[in-house]
C-alpha cells in the first residue's frame, strides 16, 4: 500500500512539474504528401498539376503532355533553344513543339528532388501558348514555383538564382564596345 501511494505521488509530482505542450504544439508525424501516393506518372502529373492550378495565374491546358525517361545525351540531343542556360547536370526539360517532357535517368518518383524537376517541366508547358520575349524568360517563375513545391517538403532547390534571373532578362550575351 506505502509503495502504491509513492508510485502515485511521484506520478502526480511528474505530471505537475514537467512541462508539457498544449494540444496545438503536440507535434504529429508528417502526413504522407499526396505526390508520394500517385502510382502511375498520370496520377503524379495530375497531383502536380492540382498543386500548381493553387499557386499560379497560368492555366492548366487541355491535354497534360507526354512524359518520357531519356538518357542524359537523349536529352542533350534535343535540348536546342528550349533548354535552359544554366550550367550542371541537364536533369529535363520540354519541347513546346511535340507538347513533351523529357526526364533524365535516373529519375525517381519517390524523389521529391527528381518530381520538383517534373513540376518545373509542367510549369514550361502551361507557359507554352502565351508569349515570351525570349525562351530564358520562363525558368525564373518556373524555378520560382519549383522552389516552393520544395519548401513544402522541407528542401530548397539548387538553382544558381543570379544567372537564372540574368537569363530571365532577356539581354544580349558577350556585349562589347565598338
């Protein structure tokens, strides 16, 4: 009995000594993000698209675009005007003219890394009926809504933000006095 009393009021010492969180602070295990529940690249572009249709002006298009795994030199191959100029690893991107995404291998679905890439190739093909000054024009928001999509699961893109709003600019390259 003397033990069960003890038990009891050190219990009730602990409860009134330690402090403990109010119900809001209680941290609770991260819900699955729903990109990591798509189990079909359909299902993924479509999660994406949702995420996008909240944060962004640019309308969703009528038809989603095909969306392929490349090798790196495949990519290359067909990367001319619409890539991107930014240096490193050519890791996607999108050809306006066939309405595609190319992803470059290895390229995960359970990546948040490699599906941010595919989240920045949609924003190209939402952009691809309007107007743009010049190609370059497009990553800066692009990158911007890729960058978001990745605050959102706790990471930050590894974009070279000075040269991707240099691009952005649209002026001429290598300019010199006469």
């Amino acid at each position: 009995m003397h033990r069960s009393r003890f038990a009891v009021a050190l219990a009730t010492a602990l409860i009134a000594w330690c402090p403990t969180l109010p119900r809001a602070e209680i941290p609770t295990p991260p819900l699955v993000a729903e990109w990591r529940q798509a189990e079909s690249m359909t299902m993924l572009v479509s999660t994406l698209d949702a995420w996008l249709d909240a944060r962004t002006d640019v309308p969703r298009r009528a038809t989603s675009p095909n969306v392929r795994l490349v090798s790196e030199w495949q990519a290359a191959a067909r990367q001319g005007s619409t890539g991107s100029f930014q240096r490193g690893r050519l890791r996607g991107l999108y050809d306006p003219d066939r309405s595609e995404i190319l992803l470059v291998r290895p390229w995960d679905p359970r990546e948040a890394g490699d599906v941010a890439v595919l989240l920045h190739e949609l924003t190209h093909h939402r952009q691809a009926p309007h107007h743009w000054y010049c190609p370059a024009a497009q990553e800066l928001p692009a990158y911007r809504l890729q960058e978001a999509w990745l605050a959102e699961q706790g990471l930050s893109a590894e974009a070279n933000w000075m040269a991707v709003v240099l691009d952005a600019g649209c002026t001429p390259r290598d300019i010199h006095p006469d």
